[in-house]
C-alpha cells in the first residue's frame, strides 16, 4: 500500500493543527478541511485513505457528511467528537462511520486508531484477493470478491466495518466467536473501548440485517461472552 492520505476535517484551528502536525511528524500525507462541504469535495476530488471527521462543523452536521460519503464511497471514516452519548455514536456508525474517538483524546490513541484503520485496509484488500467464493446462509448472501452481501435479493448497505464483522461470523458459522477474539480480528487489540464500538456495531448490523431485534435469525448473542452465526437450514 503506497503512503496513505488522511483527511482531517476540523473546524477547531487550533486541533487541526494539532492533527495535521502530528501526521505530518509521523510521516503521513494529509489534507485538511474546516467545513463539511470542503470535506466532500476534497473527499471525492482527492480520494484519501482514511477521514478523520469532526461533527460539529460551522455549515453542516458531521453526520450528514457521512451520509453524503457514503452515496458513493467506503473510504473509512474515523469520527472524531466531544459528543459521548451511546446514542451520538450510534447515529454516527450507523450513517457509515467506521469508528468514534471521544474529545479530548491523546495523539498516542489518535495514531493507535490510525495505524489500525490502516492495517484493517491492507487485511480487507488481501482478503478479497483471496476469497473466490460466495456464501450463502438461507437468505445471506455474501459475495467475498465483490465485496457485498445481499438479504433476500436486496444489497445491505454496510459500511466496511459491518462487512468485515459479518464476514468474520460468516467464515465461522455455528462457532461462538468471543468478544475478545472479534475485536482483536477486526480492529488488532482488545480494549475495553473496543468492546463497547463492538456492541455498538453489532447494533447496526443487526439493525441492517435481522427481521425483528427480539428474534434474532442469523446473529445469536452469548451474554458475556460473543456472538455466534447461526447456520439457517
């Protein structure tokens, strides 16, 4: 993977230049927005890696920039807020946000997100690479390659995260997956903040995909201890 480009979107100068010195200190390419209609046109005209947003932007809601990137990309988008609410996060990953880092935050946390986004990147291109097949689950469709799955015929938005956590279920139908094994494949680490994005994240999955949240179909809980694909006869 070539030297990746990071967006930050911030209209606070004084943590924008926080950010953009410490990207730049460690090497990274980047680029900067302080509104929510520069950050899609510099998301679409430039195409970065990787999106640090910002939610409380001066012309537009974070959250509508996320809908808006997500129209036409799965580029990953690290939320970046002084909103802590279970339900702002929620709001935010279930637009397409692929992480939520609370303000203030540390610079060593910041890069940690970072390099973690990054590896799950290369990880997803490496995975599509090798996989040739199609699962299917009754009526769950995942199409490894193209990197979509499908529900009685109709294609599940999902953003990167949901995928990749619905394909790691998948390749492991009818095993129960701990909470500690799935964040340590999806993210790289197992922190009890990792934990918590994984509730949150298993909210909008199911969200997406089960018919009702009290009867689960394909996604069974194992009350303190992870999640289990259920295979559909």
């Amino acid at each position: 993977m070539n030297k990746p480009v990071i967006l930050v979107v911030e209209d606070d100068a004084p943590v924008r230049n926080l950010m953009s010195t410490t990207l730049k200190t460690h090497d990274y390419k980047y680029l900067t927005a302080p509104t929510g209609r520069d950050a899609i046109m510099m998301a679409s005209s430039h195409n970065p890696d990787v999106v640090f947003l910002d939610l409380g932007l001066p012309d537009m809601d974070g959250i509508e920039v996320i809908r808006q990137i997500r129209s036409w990309s799965n580029m990953p988008i690290i939320v970046i807020s002084a909103r802590s609410e279970d339900d702002d996060k929620i709001t935010a990953l279930d637009a397409g946000a692929d992480d939520y880092l609370t303000k203030p935050f540390s610079v060593e946390e910041l890069l940690a997100r970072l390099r973690v986004t990054i590896r799950r990147l290369s990880m997803m291109k490496t995975d599509s690479n090798n996989d040739s097949s199609v699962y299917t689950n009754g009526i769950l469709k995942i199409d490894y390659p193209a990197g979509c799955a499908f529900l009685n015929g109709e294609e599940l938005k999902l953003t990167p995260i949901e995928f990749k956590l619905l394909c790691l279920l998948a390749k492991n139908t009818g095993k129960v997956l701990t909470h500690t094994y799935i964040t340590q494949s999806i993210w790289g680490r197992s922190w009890d903040n990792d934990i918590a994005s994984l509730r949150v994240f298993m909210v909008t999955l199911r969200k997406k995909l089960e018919p009702t949240a009290d009867s689960p179909q394909f996604i069974q809980t194992h009350v303190g201890i992870g999640y289990r694909m259920l295979k559909i006869e």
